[in-house]
C-alpha cells in the first residue's frame, strides 16, 4: 500500500525484526529498584533490581541481592545502567540455549581502566567453561569474544580486537557468531572476523548474563550499558542492512556518530 503524500515514515524500531531480547534504559517504565517490580526506578542514581524486557518474550533481566544491583544513571538527555565493578549484574530464567547463531547488539562505555582479562558485558552462560560473553578488556578498551563448551569437549576460542580499541568512549558493537565464525563491529566497522571451535554443539536452557559473568576470564568492572538486543539461536538473526538500522538506532540514543 502507498503511504499517503505528506505522511511521516514509521520511525524504526528493533522491535521490527523480532529480538529474543530487547533492553533499552531510555524506557524507564521497565526498570524497577527491587527484582519484585513493586518499587519503580523514578529517579538518576536508584538501584535497578528488575530490568523488564521490551520485547513480547518476556525474559526480564534481574538481580536478587540488593548489594549487587546497577544503577540506573541519565543526564537528562541519555539513558544507561552502570555497574560499578565489584558484584553488580543481573541476568534471565534459564532459557536461553547456548548455541550458535546468535546476534548480539549493544552499547558500552568502559569506566575502569584496570586489569587485562574480560569484564563480561553480556553472556550466555552454564559454568565457567560452557558459555558465550562479549565483554572488554578494561586496561586498554579492547573488545573481546570467548566461547567453551567443554561439556561437549569444544576447547575455548578467546579473541580480540587486535588495533582497534575504545579508548574509554561510547561506542555501538554487534557480534555475530554462527559455527564456526565470529564477526564483531565496533562503531559500524569490522574489528574482529575470524575463526570459532564452537560449531553446531549446544548445552540447553541457560541465563542470559549482564554484568559479572561465570565465563573463565570474567572480572568485576564498571562500565556503562546504554541497550541491549539479542537473538538467540531460535531467532531469525538480522541481516547486514538490518544491523545497520540497529546500529543506527542505538548510536542515535547514545549520541554516538557511526
């Protein structure tokens, strides 16, 4: 059907092409200071106990223990959660696969600038060696992917950046796996595009991880998340147009030029 003359486009959603996820702070309707959702985040610096997914999945990301709570933080024009790198995270039920393809995409911004492992930004994770996370060195802001599924005796693929890196600024990052490959963005531009052990095995049923992770290599770090979209394996993952809307969408959010 023709769009009458004189009438607006839709403005894009990523709710358009069906995330297994979708987690935006700027929706502060969804965030609660308890993970029982019976005190809403009204205010920059609450506590966020509940982070409601904005999808029609219902895979809300949550956190039990008060003292290990993000925050939500805004200044008036952004929208971010921050852990504060020492126990904060949240994570869903258990039902996620950890299984290839999978599509994840976020915005970040690192704050410590300490360590030289993997502050985990999100995971997909059982144990320490059966999991998927996408996360940072903190020292120098380089974006890294692990992957280990030793239950199904596929050995650990830890990669990197290995120029490109963040210099503690915002930045949009996509990482794409399927088996046997991994392909990570950072800002529109392709920084990591290489080889993965995992292939088409898989342990089912697992939490999606925010924060501090289970994965080997995982430490406490703060940093900045200002969304987050996945699809899982069950999804249909998005194309290469389709990540650019996303990344589109997420950077104008976050006042980032891609």
């Amino acid at each position: 059907m023709r769009r009458p003359a004189g009438s607006a486009p839709t403005p894009f959603s990523p709710l358009a092409l069906s995330p297994s996820v979708f987690f935006d702070p700027s929706q502060t309707g969804g965030l609660f200071q308890d993970a029982a959702a019976t005190l809403a985040v009204t205010a920059d610096s609450q506590p966020v106990g509940l982070w409601q997914d904005l999808s029609p999945n219902g895979h809300d990301l949550s956190q039990a223990v008060s003292a290990a709570r993000p925050t939500y933080r805004t200044d008036g024009t952004a929208h971010w959660i921050e852990a504060d790198g020492v126990d904060d995270g949240l994570l869903t039920a258990a039902v996620f696969d950890v299984k290839n393809p999978v599509t994840m995409v976020l915005g970040y911004q690192m704050l410590s600038n300490s360590g030289t492992a993997r502050v985990n930004i999100a995971e997909i994770s059982k144990t320490s060696t059966n999991g998927m996370s996408v996360g940072v060195r903190p020292n120098i802001d380089r974006l890294q992917y692990y992957s280990r599924m030793a239950q199904q005796g596929v050995s650990a693929t830890n990669v990197a950046s290995p120029s490109i890196w963040g210099d503690h600024e915002k930045h949009v990052v996509t990482v794409q796996a399927v088996a046997g490959h991994v392909t990570a963005r950072l800002d529109g531009a392709v920084v990591i595009d290489t080889a993965q052990n995992l292939t088409t095995q898989s342990v089912a049923a697992q939490p999606l991880r925010v924060g501090l992770g289970k994965v080997t290599g995982s430490i406490p770090g703060a940093f900045r998340l200002f969304g987050l979209q996945v699809w899982a394996a069950e999804a249909a993952l998005p194309n290469a147009t389709q990540v650019s809307d996303l990344e589109a969408w997420l950077a104008s959010r976050m006042g980032v030029s891609i």
